[in-house]
C-alpha cells in the first residue's frame, strides 16, 4: 500500500461513516453549508479590500471612535 494514498483512504472513511451515521442526505447538507461558509469568507475579504480602497479613494479623514462613543 503506496503511502501517498493514505490520505485518500482516510478521507474515503470518514465520508463512509458520515454517511452510515447520518444518511445520504444530510452529508450532503454538510457539504452544502462547508460550501458556503468558505465562499463567504472570500467574499468577506472582497469586502474589506473595496471597503479599504473606498476610504482611499474618497480620502475621508479617519474618525476616532473612541471620542465618538466616550463622549470626551
């Protein structure tokens, strides 16, 4: 047995067992939300680069929050 398909092999296992314990469909769920959770962190950080190039192009100067909510 080739070692370089030990990872193969223990991902195969884990699918198989997430199947046998919660069915075709709900591993299928699984896979579905996993899914969307890493497209929304890429879109999270497609957010916050336009947010960072936005303030840079409108040059606003940077507020202080702390002033704003201490009331100081």
């Amino acid at each position: 047995m080739p070692d370089n398909f030990i990872g193969l092999y223990f991902l195969l296992i884990i699918l198989g067992i997430l199947i046998a314990y919660a069915g075709v469909d709900e591993t299928l769920k699984l896979f579905t939300y996993l899914d969307l959770q890493v497209r929304y962190f890429f879109i999270k950080i497609q957010m916050k680069r336009m947010q960072r190039k936005l303030q840079r192009d409108l040059n606003l100067p940077q507020r202080n929050w702390e002033k704003e909510f201490n009331g100081k």
